[in-house]
C-alpha cells in the first residue's frame, strides 16, 4: 500500500494515531523534531514505499488526515537498529539522550507491535526541516 499523494507530495504519518501523534507533530512544529527512523522491511518494503530522497518534500498528515505541515529531507540513512547514533537521537528529540536510548525506546515501540527487532535490522533514518507550518490555514 502506498501512502496517499496530498499537493502532489508523498505524505508521512507520524507516530500512532492519537495523542502519540499529537505530541510528535507539536514537537516538529516547535522545531525541536528534526529527524525520524522507520524500518526498512515493515515500513517501506512491505509497505511498498520508496525511501524519501535529499530534497523531497513529504506532506505531514494529523489524526485528521489534514495536512499541517511540510517538511523537506535533508540526508537519508540506512544503518543497522545497532548503529543508530547519538546524532540521530538528538536530532528525532522523542526524550532519547543517545543512540542507548534510542535503542531501547524504539526496540520496546516496535515490539509491541510485534516486529522481530534485532541488531541487524536495518533502520532507515531522515533527518528534514520544517518548511512550511499550515496550522494558521486549517
């Protein structure tokens, strides 16, 4: 399944419907979220969705299906659930201090929803910049 296309951009979701999303979109809004980490086999392969590419713009969708947001990729990794680095945690600003953290907090998300997370498993990682808050045109 492929993510709804919104202004001719590819759209991302964050978090899990509800409050959890409320509180990531407030987070990218302030500017404190700059970054953000899916799984390559569940997040993209199964969900037959490209990784996002330097420069791409992606739609930020809210529990309404509005879009409030637009965001713009700026480096696109992939490494393994073992090697996300501290860099990155900062950077996603959930409350993880380091690439530790990250790892436990991430490990214990993906698990409740019944992936098999492992070392190995590869980890996509995007970092990107707000560009355009629509929040004053809803």
């Amino acid at each position: 399944m492929t993510f709804p296309i919104v202004n001719g951009m590819r759209t991302v979701e964050f978090g899990n419907p509800g409050e959890s999303r409320n509180k990531l979109i407030s987070l990218i809004l302030d500017g404190n979220k700059r970054a953000t980490a899916g799984t390559l086999e569940w997040d993209y392969v199964a969900e037959n969705e490209p990784i996002e590419s330097v420069g791409e713009k992606l739609a930020v969708l809210d529990n309404e299906n509005r879009h409030v947001a637009t965001i713009q990729a700026t480096r696109v990794e992939v490494r393994r659930f073992a090697d996300v680095p501290t860099e990155f945690a900062l950077a996603e600003a959930e409350g993880d201090l380091s690439g530790d953290d990250f790892r436990a907090s991430h490990f214990a998300f993906w698990s409740k929803l019944g992936l098999d997370i492992k070392d190995e498993t590869e980890i996509v990682l995007v970092y990107f910049d707000l560009i355009e808050d629509l929040r004053h045109s809803l």
